[in-house]
C-alpha cells in the first residue's frame, strides 16, 4: 500500500513538473513570436524643393529628386499615407488603357494615397524629373523608384509640404535658386479628392 501511495504520488509531481515545463515553454514560445517594434516611417515631400527624404525613426535615411504637380494640376498639401503599393503597374484614364512597360506613364511602380487619385509613382518621361511637371502625382527616375518602393509599406506617413518650414530646410538644407523660378501652386486635399475621375484597380487617374 505504501509503495502503491508513492507511486500515485511520484506520478502527481511528475504531472505537476510537466505541466510547469509546458506552460514554460508556451510563454517563451509566445515571447519569441512576439513581433517586433515596428520602424516608424515618414516620407517628406517638399514641393517647392521638389524633393522627397525618406525618415526613419527620427533619421533620415535617403533623399531623392521628383517631379511634382504643375501650376495647372497642383499636388495636393496635408499628410497622408501610403494605401497600396502595386508592381508593374496597369494604367488607365479616361478610357486610355496601358500595359506594364516602357510606355506606361505611372513606370513600373505605384504607391497610392489616402487622397483619391494621387500618388508616387514612375514616368514615361524622365527629363520631367525635378521639375513641376506631373498631374498632381510624385514622380520619382526608375532607379529611384524601385529602390525606395522596397523600403516603404502600407500605412507609412506621408507628408506633402508646399512652403518651404522648418522641417524642410533641415531635411533639404538651403533652397537652390532654380527651384524659385517657377512657382510651386499646390491644392487642398479637399480639392484634390474632387479632381478625382477615372481610377483603376492598379492605379489612379493622376500622374
């Protein structure tokens, strides 16, 4: 009887010692599947320097030379976020239809925004690059484009900022007098939403 009650007893702590080794290996199981901080992207778009600067976490990490909106199709001003990105890219508008290649007038990347129509994309037209050239949309040189695609995600932040501020002048440093010759125009996001027309399921009627 006594072996039989050390039995039954040596059994319960080996239950109770497994038990403990299971709930520990759960919590470090959960522990190691935790993701991870996430990095807290913005992408800064001056319009009147016609530059976008990529920031992360506080720092930025790269600056590149676009195209923006002309006086006739201003670029929107606020802040906004990245709402899909789409590779290759077909392009529609007012019942023109182009396929992925050379000719496609959004390049070989989109991303657009939370402002209905408008977006950072590429170009048929590469000279435009530095210039305010586009429908509203940023326009970035291919190169360019596909390696800054790579580095952003849906939901990142992006700030459109027509006069050059603070934030700006620190990120693009002095302003370079070619940039003044022709004024940058700019719309609200309000009105931006209204020039919206013909968007396709791979991207939006600006360019």
């Amino acid at each position: 009887m006594k072996a039989n009650g050390l039995c039954k007893w040596a059994v319960a702590v080996s239950a109770a010692m497994l038990m403990g080794i299971n709930a520990m290996g759960q919590t470090a199981t959960t522990a190691t599947q935790d993701t991870p901080a996430q990095v807290k992207r913005t992408i800064v778009v001056s319009l009147e320097d016609r530059k976008l600067a990529l920031v992360e976490d506080g720092a930025m990490k790269k600056v590149y030379t676009v195209a923006v909106g002309k006086p006739s199709k201003p670029s929107p001003v606020g802040t906004f976020a990245i709402q899909r990105r789409v590779k290759n890219p077909v392009y529609q508008h007012e019942g023109k239809v182009v396929q992925p290649g050379p000719g496609n007038p959004v390049g070989t990347r989109w991303m657009g925004l939370s402002v209905k129509g408008y977006g950072i994309h590429g170009t048929n037209e590469p000279k435009s690059i530095g210039k305010a050239a586009s429908h509203g949309c940023i326009r970035m040189a291919r190169k360019d484009l596909e390696e800054f695609y790579e580095m952003v995600r849906v939901g990142d932040t992006v700030e459109l900022i027509g006069q050059r501020n603070e934030e700006t002048a620190q990120l693009f440093g002095e302003q370079k007098p070619a940039a003044a010759e022709q004024p940058v125009v700019v719309a609200s996001a309000a009105a931006a939403a209204e020039t919206d027309t013909n968007a396709v399921a791979a991207v939006a009627a600006e360019n």
